[in-house]
C-alpha cells in the first residue's frame, strides 16, 4: 500500500528527527520538522498506521517510533532531496587526492577523506581489470643472503618481496636475463601458467634463483589479480549510539576486517557510476543487517577501476553521504586517470 502525501511527509519529518537524535521519534516532535496543520493525535493515528504497514516500527511499547528498513528504502527511493557535495568543502579537500603518486597511497588517502567527512567506516578495492599485466620488474641483492624483487602493474599496484638467497650478483644478473623478457609486460594469468624451458637456464646458482624468481613472480601475481581492498575509520562504529554495548559490533568488525568477503560486498553494492544504497536486510550477509551501504564504481581513463563508499548504522544521512560518495569516487577516478597511463 502507497504511502498518501502526509504520510509520506511524516516519514521525511521522523527519519530527519531519528537521524539526529537517533532516539524513538513521538508526533509531538513530528511537528516540529513540519507543518502538516493537524492536531498531535492525528499524527499519532497516521504513525500507528505507518507502523502496520511496515514503513515505522516502535522499539518499545511506551516509545515512538524509528524508520524501518522498508521506510528508508521508500525515503531513498522517492522522497531524499538529491544533493550535491559543496564546492567550498570540494576546494578543501582537493589537495588531498593530487599529492599521491602512488596508487596504494592515494586509496588509502581517500579512504581517510571519505571516513572524515562522512564519519562512517570508509571502504574501497583497489583497482582492477579483467587482465592486469606486469609493467615493470627490477631484482636487486640488499644483503649476503636476501634479494629485493620489485614490480609494478598495469592497475597501478606496486608489489615488493623479499627472497633469502644467498647468491652472487653475477648470479642474479643472470637469472633476470632468464625471467625478465618472459614476464614483462604479460598477464597475470600468463605468469601463473610459465614454467621455464630447461635450455634457457643458466648453469648451476643462477638456474636454481631463476626458479625461485620466478615462483615469487606467481604469488605476486596470484595476489594482485585479486581485488586488495582498504579501510579506514572502523572506530566510527563505537562512536555509534545503536552499537554501544552491542554485541552486533564485534561481527560487523569482523566482516571489516574479512577483506575478501568485504570485496565481494562492496562489488554488488557499487553497480554502475551512480550511488547505490543497500539497507539493513537488503544486505546479504547477517552481520551487516543491522548497517547500510552506500557505495558507487570509480574508473581511471585507462579502464581500471573499482567499487568505493561507506558502511554505518542505517540511521545516517542519505542525502549528504550519497553525495559525499559520490564526489569522493569522481575525484578519486580523476586522480587515478592521472596516475595510470591510458
């Protein structure tokens, strides 16, 4: 059953109240955020209503009443006001996603930004193609007995590992002359599969670091194939009046800090180049339930991307944090486009 235009007006006004005070929202307060020029009873009546439809409920018996998941959905849907994020807080916070050269550092960066400007948990996976190929390899000794191996990759994502392996520089400047021209500029999924032809290794030490090189390169690439995803602002959930000395917090965590469950979230969640929002039991995992997501797709000019928003209790402010996500992801995806070449 449709919400009519007062009851529709009722939601905006207890969701508004709610989200400010995060309490049980009575008419008498309904009143004050508008005028709909009928007695507190009336609205009274109107939110009793509202309740057996779905759109309220009442957390204890002598309460008001909170939004329900089907109410904010209605509210999102068809009533929220579109915003978009202010040109004075856009100057403020431009700095900080030109400074970065670095893909892992810019992610974290907006990451920062998003969480402090919407104080919600702040969520993104770095970002992906279908194939990510290796763009630049450099092995070097740093010790008697330890090899640095450096790479870099076509999503931007720059990977370091450390070998023990105590090996000549000779040795190791022929096992990059083995490996190198194999892997350079080939697929992650190429690299999986490479074994070395046996005619093309060196003799002896080398041989044998050549190997172990490129055993390391498959890890590496295993690992940057899958999405990393990064967070920032996880003690926002304790900031949180319905999370204080509740139990469902310590499995929301839990999820924050499962990053390969939170990527496959964050994935469905953000479809597309404009805000999506999943509310309370929209969300497919339990923990999260009791939370909503706001999140949206971010893309370089090159093609890579990935998905970014913010997790927190479905009481929040949809309109300023849709655009907040919003604006972050678009600035983000300028920053990127910069960074990676097309």
């Amino acid at each position: 059953m449709i919400l009519d235009e007062r009851k529709q007006k009722i939601l905006a006004a207890v969701i508004h109240a709610h989200v400010r005070t995060a309490g049980p929202v009575a008419s008498e307060q309904v009143t004050t955020f508008c005028d709909l020029g009928v007695k507190s009873a009336t609205i009274r009546n109107e939110m009793a209503e509202m309740s057996e439809m779905g759109y309220l409920r009442q957390p204890h018996t002598s309460a008001g009443r909170i939004p329900s998941d089907k109410g904010y959905r209605f509210y999102v849907d068809r009533l929220m006001p579109r915003e978009t994020w202010p040109l004075p807080r856009q100057a403020e916070e431009a700095e900080h996603f030109r400074v970065h050269s670095a893909v892992d550092d810019l992610m974290a960066a907006t990451c920062r930004v998003l969480s402090a400007i919407t104080n919600l948990v702040a969520m993104a996976t770095a970002p992906s193609a279908e194939t990510v190929s290796l763009q630049w390899l450099d092995v070097r000794r740093v010790s008697s007995d330890r090899v640095v191996i450096m790479t870099l990759w076509s999503n931007g994502q720059i990977r370091h590992s450390l070998l023990q392996w105590r090996s000549a520089a000779t040795d190791i400047e022929r096992a990059v002359r083995v490996v190198a021209p194999l892997v350079t500029g080939k697929s992650h999924e190429t690299i999986s599969a490479l074994t070395l032809d046996s005619e093309l290794l060196p003799k002896a030490q080398a041989s044998r670091l050549a190997c172990a090189l490129l055993d390391v390169l498959k890890q590496i690439a295993s690992d940057v194939a899958s999405p990393e995803v990064f967070v920032d602002g996880t003690s926002c959930f304790a900031r949180q009046p319905e999370f204080r000395e509740n139990p469902a917090m310590e499995l929301v965590l839990a999820v924050l800090e499962e990053h390969k469950t939170l990527a496959r979230v964050l994935d469905a969640a953000a479809v597309g180049p404009q805000p999506q929002v999943v509310i309370g039991h929209e969300n497919p995992l339990e923990p999260l339930r009791e939370c909503s997501l706001v999140a949206v797709e971010y893309a370089a000019r090159s093609g890579v991307g990935g998905g970014i928003g913010v997790c927190g209790p479905t009481r929040m402010d949809y309109a300023r944090v849709t655009a907040a996500v919003d604006y972050v992801a678009r600035s983000l995806s300028t920053a990127l486009s910069d960074i990676l070449p097309s």
